[in-house]
C-alpha cells in the first residue's frame, strides 16, 4: 500500500518541526483513526492537539477534507476515500477559524 499523504496546517508543522505533507504508512485499515494513531507515533508534540487526549475525538476546531469531501464528521473507523489510501490524494487536517 502506497503511503498515505497528510497535510497539516501550518500552526501543527511548525509546533511538529516538520513538513506540511506527511507520508505515514499504515499497517491494517486506512481510517482516519489509523492515520491519527501514526501522527501521534511520528509527532508526539502532537499529541492532543487533533484530537482530545482522553475522548481521541477530533478536536471541534480541526477538519479533515480529502477529495473535496468533509470528513470531519466520519466515523474515525470508517475506511479513507480509495484515492486517499492509494497516496492519489492528500487527507487535509484544517485548522477552522472562529471569532467574530
């Protein structure tokens, strides 16, 4: 399985000290638990930051896009896009803005 793309927005890159795409092989089912599971292993100042420490539900600020679609409400079990497993396509991780 070719590795699957990820990019992270710049505030995480940076706290992460590493590119903006990723390339995270996944052992098992490509979800989007998966993929945050290697993010966390590859980038433990991460941890948290995407999603909560103790729910490991997304964070309510932070979206995940792939092939123009919103995944931010998937299930985290639910399988990646085929396009996005196939390394075609990148998961985007969103930072959402808010304020007024």
């Amino acid at each position: 399985m070719p590795a699957i793309r990820v990019q992270l927005p710049h505030h995480l890159y940076s706290l992460a000290r590493c590119t903006r795409e990723l390339a995270l092989d996944i052992q098992g089912p490509a979800t989007l638990a998966a993929v945050l599971d290697a993010i966390d292993a590859a980038h433990p100042d991460l941890v948290g930051l995407i999603r909560d420490r103790a729910t490991r539900q997304r964070r309510p600020l932070i979206r995940f896009y792939a092939c123009q679609t919103d995944l931010s409400n998937t299930a985290l079990d639910a399988p990646l896009p085929d396009e996005v497993t196939r390394g075609r396509e990148p998961l985007l991780v969103v930072g959402a803005i808010a304020g007024g």
